[in-house]
C-alpha cells in the first residue's frame, strides 16, 4: 500500500522528532529551498508492505501566524489531496491553538486522526480526560497515542496508517 499524509499541529508538538523516527536518516529528505508547491515532501516511510509519503503543508498553521490570520484557501484544498491528515497535540487539554487548528480541519473531507504525542511525560490516568476533550472538539477517525522519542504506539499508529490506505 501507499499514499500520502500531513502530519500537521501546533509548533513544538514534536512533528518533526515523529518523521525522524518513522522516516530514519536513510530516506529522510531536507531542503533548504524555499517552498514553492502546496504540498512539499517532508520524508518517505518505506516498509515491507507501505510506503508513505509525508507532506508539509506550506502556509498552513505556520509557527509564527497569529491564531486570527488569514487562512490560506490554497493550503487547506492541499490538506484534502493527501490521503489523511495526521493532527498532533501535546497530552493536555486542548488549547487555543489547538482549537484553531481544529476548527481548520472541519472543512478538510479526509479523514483526520489525532496523534497525543509525548505520552511518556504523564500518568495513563491523564489520557482518556484528554481524549474525551478532543473527541467533544472534532471528528476524528482514531486516537493514537504516542512518544515519538521513546518509541511508544508508533507499531500501532503504522497499523492505522496501513488500515486506512
Ligand atoms: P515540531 O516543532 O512539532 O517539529 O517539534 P519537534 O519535533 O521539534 O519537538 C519539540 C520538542 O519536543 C523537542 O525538544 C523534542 O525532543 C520534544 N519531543 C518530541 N517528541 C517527544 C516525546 O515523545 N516525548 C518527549 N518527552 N518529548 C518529545
Ligand atoms: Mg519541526
């Protein structure tokens, strides 16, 4: 199986330390070229039955954009040419940024699964509060939570990914 994911969330979530993880330094690509196409290629997952191809969405939930900018039309039809959107959060109640985020992705048709990333900073006890407050924000296909550092629920979150190519 194949296709493509953004993998998109507020900045510091740990989006880039999950592509690192997933991608490896072998068919991780870099550049320094400014961005110039809607969907720009983050890296390449490369399994024994999947491969997929991670985009950035440029001029999406930019790091330094004030929450009331201006959205982008263009960016968020490219969220609707990958095949699922990846939405990671930090393990807490959803915050301003968050929101905003989620209110983004309610015009976006592909499915959306929310990534709790950083699970190995808080007690289990603290997951499922966090995943009912999001559950009541936004229509998300799955909840997969993860610690892209340590490793923690990336086989199931491949699972998903897989399943739903
Ligand atoms: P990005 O801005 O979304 O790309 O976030 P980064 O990948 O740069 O990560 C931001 C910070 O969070 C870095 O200091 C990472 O080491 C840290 N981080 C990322 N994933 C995890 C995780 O699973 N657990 C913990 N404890 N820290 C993490
Ligand atoms: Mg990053």
């Amino acid at each position: 199986k194949s296709g493509f994911v953004a993998l998109v969330g507020r900045p510091n979530v740990g989006k880039s330390t999950l592509m690192n993880r997933l991608v490896g330094e072998k068919v991780a690509i870099t550049s320094n070229k400014p961005q110039t196409t809607r969907n720009r290629i983050s890296g390449i997952y490369t399994g024994d039955d999947m491969q997929v191809v991670f985009v950035d969405t440029p001029g999406i939930f930019k790091p330094h954009s004030k929450l009331d900018d201006y959205m982008d039309k263009a960016s968020l039809t490219s969220l609707n040419d990958v095949d699922m959107v990846l939405f990671m959060v930090e393990p807490d109640e959803p915050g301003k940024g968050d929101q905003f985020i989620i209110e983004q992705l309610k015009q976006v048709k592909v499915p959306v699964f929310l990534v709790i990333n950083k699970v190995d900073e808080v007690h289990p006890d603290k997951l499922l509060p966090i995943i009912d407050a999001y559950r009541k924000l936004g229509d998300f296909k799955e909840y997969l939570p993860v610690s892209a550092t340590e490793g923690i629920g990336i086989p199931d979150l491949l699972d998903s990914l897989y399943k739903n190519l």
